[in-house]
C-alpha cells in the first residue's frame, strides 16, 4: 500500500485518501448488499403467505389434483431461503474508513498495515455474505422448480 519510507508526504497522503475510497466503496457495497438480501426477504415472505393460503385453500376444497402437500413443500424450501437472506444481512463487524479510535481519542497515525487488515476484513465479509445470499437464491430456484416440475407431472398424469 503506502508503506514505502521514501514516499513523499504528497504521495503519502494521496494513498491514504485512496485507502479511505476503497473502504467507503466497501461500506456501500455492504450497504446495498444488505438492501438486496433484505428486499429479496420481503419478496418471499409474501411468496411463502401466498402459497401457505393456497395450501389451507386445497385442503378445505378437497382438491383431489393437486395435494396441498406441494405448496406447503415449497413454502417450506422459500422458508429457507427466507432464512439465509435475512442471514446475509445481519449486523456484522465492518471496518469503516477514516482515522481510528483508540483509548477514546482519534487515533491518525494507522499503520497502512493495519488498513490492508481491515480492507481484508471487509472483503471478507462481503464474500462471505454474498454467498450467503446466493444460497438464499439457489434454494428459492429448487423450490420454485421443484413445485412447479410436480404440478406438471400431477396435471399430465390426470385424465382429462
């Protein structure tokens, strides 16, 4: 990073605003990644309400096509899903950009040392809860699929 000893105090300086950019594009990334996670659990909360009414719906008609069993199975996997989103966008340890806080004073001499350990960090957290997310989104793709690829094969085998 900036731990060149020779490096003029203009260079210097310019590297640490460069640190800082960095670490506030991650703060937006992690922002707008949380926002995502966080719409996608509204999107299946009101998939998994929908298909839960449509259950209770089959089982009081009697439906002898479709059982009430597919809508509960995906209910069930989007219930997952539910589960990993709101997972990836919980509170976790980010590191922010700017001068540190030590013993309760700012603390402006951090070691570029330090600032490669906290972007680090943040990249990690990042990609940890991107994957998350992207499980949350690979589940809710079975599920959806796995209930549709029954109706089908249940609708096909029915006489007409």
């Amino acid at each position: 990073m900036c731990d060149n000893p020779g490096a003029k105090a203009g260079a210097r300086s310019q590297c640490q605003a460069q640190i800082g950019q960095y670490m506030a594009a991650q703060l937006s990334s992690g922002i707008a990644a949380d926002q995502r996670a966080l719409n996608f659990a509204g999107y299946l909360s009101t998939a998994i309400i929908a298909l839960l009414g449509g259950a209770v719906l089959l089982r009081v008609q009697k439906s002898p096509e479709i059982s009430e069993k597919i809508p509960l199975a995906v209910a069930i996997g989007l219930l997952v899903a539910l589960a990993l989103a709101l997972f990836s966008a919980r509170p976790v340890p980010f590191n922010y950009p700017g001068s540190g806080v030590k013993n309760g004073k700012i603390d402006y001499l951090i070691d570029e040392s330090c600032y490669v350990n906290k972007i680090n960090h943040n990249d990690r957290r990042l990609l940890c809860n991107g994957r998350i997310m992207l499980a949350a989104m690979a589940v809710t793709f079975v599920s959806l699929l796995g209930g549709a690829i029954s109706i089908v094969q249940i609708l096909s085998s029915t006489p007409s």
